[in-house]
C-alpha cells in the first residue's frame, strides 16, 4: 500500500518523527492491504520497540526511497544477517527481500468512517 504524499519529505519527517520515538498517523491509499485497510483509511504506526516484528505483523518499511505499509510473511537469515519478507494482503507475490533495518515502525491502528480501532493480526498461511 502507497503512503499518501508518499514525497522525499514525507518519508524523511516520517522517520525523524519515529526516531523520536513518537506514533504518526496519516491516510493510506492504494489497494494492496485490501482488506484489513482500505484506500484512505487513517492509520497509527508507532516506533519498533524490542524484537523485529514477526510474521501476520503489518509493519511501515522503507523501500526504494518510498513507504510501505505491508505484512511480514516471513524473517529469515541470509549470510548471517536479518531479512524480511513483506507481502500486501490483497498482493500474489511478495515484495523483494528487505534488511530488518528497512523496518521503521508497527502498525496499531486502523480507523475507518472515523472509528479508531485495534489492529487485528491475522496469521499469515
């Protein structure tokens, strides 16, 4: 899923905001996280804390100079260093390998029609 104003300066006050350790929250679009979030939903991602998010987690990763807002499907070590494997819910393939240091921030929260909810995980098959 593409951030909204998915811009050079959106993703640097993105991760200068979450290196502060505070949550941000902005609208997603795009369709590849169809249908646990919706093109436009609002969404709230706080700053990794402790262990790598595991597999079913969503989780924010810099790809590529932009932001994706993805599932983890799988962590693996490939020559003795952490890499993730990232996959939208509604995606037929994965994303390409990422370092775990790609990884900025947990999803937490989804609000639809202006209600803020818990995200529910959903184990990954």
């Amino acid at each position: 899923m593409r951030v909204l104003a998915n811009s050079a300066l959106f993703v640097d006050v993105v991760q200068e905001i979450l290196a502060r350790q505070f949550a941000v929250r902005f609208r997603a679009a795009g369709h590849s996280m169809r249908p646990a979030i919706l093109d436009g939903d609002l969404v709230v991602i706080e700053p990794l804390s402790g262990a790598a998010p595991g597999p079913g987690s969503v989780v924010l990763a810099r790809a590529g100079g932009r932001l994706l807002l993805h599932r983890v499907v799988d962590v693996r070590k490939v020559r003795g260093r952490t890499r993730v494997v990232l996959q939208g819910d509604a995606s037929a393939s994965p994303d390409p390998l990422l370092e775990s240091s790609q990884i900025l921030a947990l999803l937490t929260r989804v609000a639809r029609r202006g209600r803020l909810g818990a995200l529910l995980r959903r184990l990954a098959a």
